[in-house]
C-alpha cells in the first residue's frame, strides 16, 4: 500500500494537507469523466474502480482497501477521472487537494518514486486480469479472483481459510467479465468439487492450492 511505503514525517505532512471525509457503503466517491481537484487516501474501508463499457456494463478494474491512494493520476496530468470509484464498505478517506499535493511530491522525490511504483505495480495487475480475460475460461478466472481476495482478506482458522469477500456476486462478475449466472455456475461447480463452501459473501476456502492450480492453467 501507498501510505504504508512513505516516511514518518512525510506521511505525516500528508495528513496536515487534507481533511478527512466519509462515505457509506454504495455512495459514489467520484466518477469516470469528472475534473480532478484532489487525490484521496483510503484511510479505512474498501472501495471498487470501475468504468463502464460501450454496451453499458460496469467492468470492475480492481478493489482498493486502506492505505491506497486514488485519484493520483488524474490530479498529477490533469486529464479526467479515468474512472469511477465507489465505496465497497463504509469508508474513511484523507483528501487532498490537488495543488497541494503536487507539491508535496516535488519536495519528496522518495515518495514521487514510491507512487511510481506503485502505479506499476496496478498495471501489471491489470494486464494480468486483461490476458485472464483473452485466454482463461470462466472458472478459472473466478479462480483467480478467489485466490487473489484470499490472500488479501482470508483469515487462517486452522482448519481453512475463511474470506470475508468485500464484493458481492454481482461485483464479482463485473470484475472477472463475466454474467452473474456465470459466476452461480462457477461457484457451484467449487462447491461440488469441494474447492469452497459459500453463503453470501462468507466462502470458505478448504482447497486454496487447487484453486491456485486451476487459476493458472
């Protein structure tokens, strides 16, 4: 995460720059089009970035938890939001107006390379979910999300790993490219294959290594 990479001092310094603002679950912290005046940092929650498709569909990008900072892009080139972002949860955010915060990052090259990097670091995470959706089937892109949420929000019991999954069937769909029927059909296909058991967002991994294997085929 952003926030967790700066310097005491600079993350500090960050925190005088804004104010804080909350969202509830559902609310729409900015859209794809809007100017950006500010950059947002995820303080508590989590949030999903989407854009809509020619036909109309929302397509989920990534999902973002505390410590990621949003909006960067369009602050720093001053283009449009490039997409919309929405509250998953509750959330808590620091935000930061976009003059400001520009300047913050020229009196910090060190955290001007850590953005850098972490703007890396999501477009290999896209690319990665671009060539999942040119070559993998549908179960195994469900996989993939399954492991990729596991190891982000699953909880070791002892006897599986529990996740608390910040989306629901339907944001999982639009995230993987695929219908919700598609989505019932996979996780249905887990279940009797004895991979997951699931009820609502609560699904509990008892295979995580056969998922992974299936993901990457």
């Amino acid at each position: 995460m952003f926030v967790e990479g700066l310097p005491a001092a600079a993350a500090a310094e960050l925190e005088r720059l804004g104010g804080r603002r909350r969202y509830a679950a559902g609310e729409t912290l900015f859209l794809e089009g809007d100017r950006a005046g500010e950059v947002l940092v995820l303080v508590s929650g989590e949030v999903k970035i989407s854009v809509g498709s020619q036909d109309g569909r929302e397509v989920i990008l990534d999902v973002l938890e505390a410590g990621s900072l949003i909006g960067e892009l369009s602050a720093i080139d001053k283009e449009p939001r490039s997409a919309t972002v929405a509250a998953l949860s509750a959330v808590e955010v620091l935000a930061v107006a976009a003059g400001p915060f520009n300047e913050f990052l020229d009196r910090h090259p060190d955290v001007l390379r850590q953005l850098l990097l972490e703007v890396i670091r999501r477009l290999r995470v896209r690319v990665r979910h671009q060539l999942e959706f040119g070559a993998g089937d549908a179960l195994g892109r469900v996989c993939a999300r399954l492991v990729e949420l596991t190891d982000r929000y699953g909880r070791d019991d002892g006897s599986a790993v529990v996740l608390s999954s910040p989306v629901s069937q339907s944001e999982l769909a639009a995230w993987t490219g695929l219908s919700r029927e598609a989505i019932v059909k996979a996780l249905r296909a887990l279940r009797q294959l004895g991979w997951i058991d699931n009820r609502g967002r609560t699904i509990v991994i008892r295979k995580l290594d056969s998922l992974r294997d299936r993901a990457t085929r």
